[in-house]
C-alpha cells in the first residue's frame, strides 16, 4: 500500500508539473486540466517518492512534478510490475500500460544531473474509472493481470498498417520485426499459387505506423544467420539493423525476431548475438503450443504460428480465456501480415482478436513488455 505526496499537473506537454495538491481524474482520459490527459495509453504518470528520495540524495533539487509525473507515491516500486497491473485510490481505478519512457533529448533535470530517473522508474497509466485523489490519500496495487496476450509480425510489410487497424480496434498491442536494409522496397511472392504484395513500408513512415507498438530488429537484408560464417557479418547484420531501426523509432530497439524459415538460428548465433548486440530477446520460428514462461530468450519459441496454425490458434485462444493461474502465463503469436492476403482470413483472424479481447484478466502487451523489459 503506498500514500499520494503530491499530485501534479503541468499546461504543456515535456515541462514540469506543478503540485495542485489534489485534483479530478476523468474516465479515460486523465487529470482535468493536465496536458498530458487526451484519448491515448500514458494518461496519468506515476512516480515512487522514495526514488525521487534517493536521486535527491545524490545532490539534484527537483520539486515534486519535476520530471513531469503527475503522481508521487510513497511506498511503492512502480516499475517492478508488469503492465497490466491495476492501482486504486478512492473511486480512482488506474491501468499500467507502460513502465519508463524514452526521456526528452536534455531535460531540464538531465542536463543539469547527467541523468533521469523517468525513463527507467516512471509508468504511465490509464485512467479505468475516475474520482479524485488528494495528498495523503491511500494507493493499493489491486490485481496483476498473470496472462500476456502479445503477438509478432516480421518484415514490415505495407499490410502491417491494416493489421495496425485492427491491433487499434481491439486495444492490443504487438511487435513489428523489420529489415531496416529493405524498407521501402517493393515486391512480390507467390505463395499456394497465389501471388501477394510483399511490398515494405517506407523509412520515414515507420515511426508513425508503428506508434503505440513495438518495433524490432530483423537484421538489415534478412540473410539465414545460420549460414554466415564470420562472426563479424552476423553482429553487423543485427546490431547496424538494431541502431538503424532505433534511429527512425526515437527509442532503443532491443528484441529481434530470426529471418528465413527452416533453420534460422543455433547456440552459436544466439550467444553471438546476446554477448554481441544490444537484443535482449530473440524470437525464433518454432512453436510451443505452450503459455510458460521460457527461460532462453535468445531462442524464444513462440506460442503459435497464425498462418499454418490458424485453427490450433483458436483452440488455444479458447484455453488461455478459460485458464486460471497464479504464475505469469504468455499466449504469444506470431506470423506475416501479408499471410492474410494468402486466403483472404483478415475477417478470421478479426474474430480471434475479438475473442480475445477486452478480458479483466489478460493484459495486452508489446513483446518486450510481455518479457518485462
Ligand atoms: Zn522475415
């Protein structure tokens, strides 16, 4: 249980915030009169006093609402939980839906400290139900959501942005793997006799495309990594790919997805990359048809292929509604946008997504975050 020392408000979006001392939070939207409450995912922001506490005592002065938090609560570690958890206050019902954020290039507190405590310690919630808070008030941590729905799509395909539409219209989240060396380039394949657009979007289009989701690497050309020979080749085409894709996103990549089918990975190319690169998590082709948590994730096996598996797919969306647990669970699909164009199951694969959507108990989530990260 933790206890509201300020809470803050700010008129501009990247100044700090000022303590109001107590103000109204409004259903999905935010704090009245904040600017950072509107229809998205980082309405209201929360910050641990006793972290504020602790960078303090390193010699910064920051007021509270100086790193733009419009909650500071004592007693509790915000980002130890996973997205998904749910914070009470009053009749305030508040959603996790992203720990820490890129910090502004020189923010005031960063440029004068040579750090900032936002980006790693800060999360950022929406507003579930609304009411007031006021300093002294008491915050409770009500459930953690246990089951992770997160979903992976390679190549960054110009069907992504459909894909995109529907991810929006059932309020989930994914991970776009992308060949940084490829983007804008057009083509097509044949697959069952049926010839797809396998066209990728443009550079300068992927930031906004991919907005609110995850990207990741894919390595820059999309070569078989287990058939290069020198080491040097295999980092190159992961890390620069890593970087590149960081550059055009505005925040640090660090999960990647394997290229090519059949054997697209080994302990060699997974250990190369983990000592190597910035990847912290690597998805690899090979399904589970399994919700555990894996301790390997330089070979992450995924939970199912929605292309090949489509009717496993289900069955399995079918258990993870119906499974109680304890422990974290992950149900984790994966395949191509352009797959849908194969047979035409965009409607198919709508239905599972409303299926699976809008559940108390299932937090929707971006790769990294479903791997807490
Ligand atoms: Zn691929």
């Amino acid at each position: 249980m933790g206890r509201v020392i300020a809470v803050c408000i700010s008129e501009a979006k990247g100044t700090q915030k000022k303590n109001v001392h107590s103000a109204e939070f409004i259903e999905d939207w935010g704090i009245r009169n904040d600017a950072h409450a509107g229809k998205w995912h980082r309405q209201v922001s929360l910050l641990s006093h006793d972290k504020i506490e602790a960078f303090r005592a390193r010699g910064a002065q920051v007021e509270d609402g100086a790193f733009g938090e419009n909650l500071v609560v004592e007693g509790i570690d915000f980002a130890s939980f996973p997205v998904g958890t749910i914070f009470r206050c009053n009749d305030v019902v508040l959603e996790l839906t992203q720990v820490g954020k890129k910090c502004h290039h020189g923010c005031e507190i960063f440029r004068k400290m040579g750090d900032c405590i936002m980006p790693r310690e800060g999360v950022f919630t929406k507003v579930l139900h609304g009411g007031v808070i006021s300093e002294g008030d008491e915050l409770t941590v009500d459930h953690k959501k246990n089951k992770i729905l997160t979903f992976s799509y390679d190549d960054g395909v110009t069907q992504d942005v459909h894909l995109i539409e529907l991810f929006h219209k059932y309020h989930m989240k994914a991970t776009f793997n992308l060949n940084s060396g490829l983007l804008g380039q057009e083509n097509e394949l044949v697959r069952d006799g049926v010839r797809i657009s396998h066209n990728k979007n443009k550079p300068e289009d992927v930031r906004f495309i991919y907005d609110g989701h995850e990207v990741a690497a894919h390595t820059l050309t999309h070569p078989l990594l287990t058939q290069i020979e020198d080491v040097q080749e295999i980092i190159r085409q992961v890390e620069e790919d890593r970087i590149k894709l960081s550059d055009l996103c505005g925040y640090e990549v660090i999960g990647m997805a394997y290229p090519g089918g059949g054997v697209n990975y080994n302990d060699h190319v997974s250990d190369v990359i983990r000592k190597h690169t910035g990847i912290r998590y690597a998805r690899t082709t090979c399904s589970s048809h399994s919700f555990d948590l894996q301790n390997h994730l330089y070979q992450f096996q995924p939970s199912v292929y929605h292309h090949t598996e489509m009717d496993r797919m289900f069955e399995m969306g079918r258990e993870f509604l119906e499974l109680k647990t304890d422990e974290r669970k992950i149900f984790y699909v994966w395949g191509h946008a352009y797959e849908f164009d194969i047979r035409n199951e965009w409607k198919r694969f709508e239905e599972f997504l409303e299926m699976m959507s809008g559940r108390e108990d299932i937090a929707y989530c971006t790769n990294r975050e479903a791997f807490l990260l």
